[in-house]
C-alpha cells in the first residue's frame, strides 16, 4: 500500500506527463486611438480625447468684425459654438466641397469651438510603437504636429487641436 503523500505525488507526477502545452505567451500590443481627418489633402489624426462630437456643417450666423476663417456661431443644442474654418486659419486652401466637410467640436473647459475640416475619416487605431516624427510635413501645421504614426506605408500625422484653440493667434479673431 502506498503511502497517501507518495500516492499525491504519482498522481501529480502522471498529470504533468499527460498535460497539454502552455499556450504560446504574445506580447499584447498598445494602441493609440485618434479621429481621421482630412485637412488641405493630407490626412492627419487627432486624439479621441480631444474630440468631443462630429457635425455636419450647421446653419452659421456670421459675426461681423472677426477674421475671414471666423465662419460665424452655431447653436447646438441650445450652445453657442463658434466655428472657425480650420484650413483658411491656417493659411491653406480647402480642397473639399461642402457636402464632405465636417466640424470637429473641441470641448475647452465651459467652451465649445468648431473646427471645420474638409472630411472625418472615422476612428483610427495605432500601434504605439509606430510613432515617427512629423518632419516631412508643411510648415504650415509645424507647431500643431508634432509626431505621428506611421500605417501601411502611409504617414499619420497627430494634430494637437487643444494646443491650436489655446494659441494666442487662434484666440486673436477681431480684425
């Protein structure tokens, strides 16, 4: 008769002969996640924190004595959201129609700023470890983009739109 620890280990001993491979350990990847957009035919991504709904271009009324981007305030949902064209402030020419612009709502504290851009191109996803850097783009965007991501030979450029609505030339509207 065997003894009951030495029965305890054959059986362990037999379960560990007859076991099945662990499964193959894989790194989990992290991801990083931002709105597509389209700006001046190049596309660019913007985080999905900064981003707080996407409209159709709303009815404006046009505020008099502001900068030509100024493109007038929208009620939504009983908010007043000044919407501004995001390529003319830049300097750049839209290259879109009307039908397939969309305005970015930026939300800053109490304060809800449109952003008009010419096409949303939906929620795109990034390896973090994609990251390049954003040097081969227009000087016009420099000082908003900063880094980007790099996709099926395609570069991503990361538009930090919280940084453009706190720059004092974007607060500078009056003519």
């Amino acid at each position: 008769m065997m003894h009951p620890f030495a029965r305890l280990l054959d059986i362990a001993e037999r379960s560990r002969s007859h076991a099945s491979a662990l499964p193959q350990q894989v790194e989990a990847v992290s991801y990083w996640r931002g709105v597509g957009f389209m700006l001046a035919g190049q596309n660019f991504v913007a985080d999905m924190a900064d981003v707080s709904e996407i409209l159709q271009p709303p009815r404006l009324t046009k505020v008099p004595g502001v900068r030509s981007w100024v493109l007038g305030v929208a009620n939504v949902r009983g908010r007043l959201v000044p919407v501004m064209d995001l390529a003319g402030l830049l300097g750049l020419p839209s290259k879109a129609n009307w039908r397939s612009r969309r305005v970015l709502v930026v939300e800053q504290g109490d304060h809800l700023i449109g952003l008009l851009v010419d096409a949303v191109l939906g929620m795109q996803q990034f390896p973090i470890d994609r990251t390049v850097a954003a040097d081969t783009i227009d000087p016009a965007f420099g000082v908003y983009v900063e880094h980007g991501f790099e996709r099926d030979g395609r570069e991503w450029p990361v538009f930090q739109l919280v940084q453009l609505v706190q720059a004092p030339e974007f607060l500078q509207i009056a003519v």
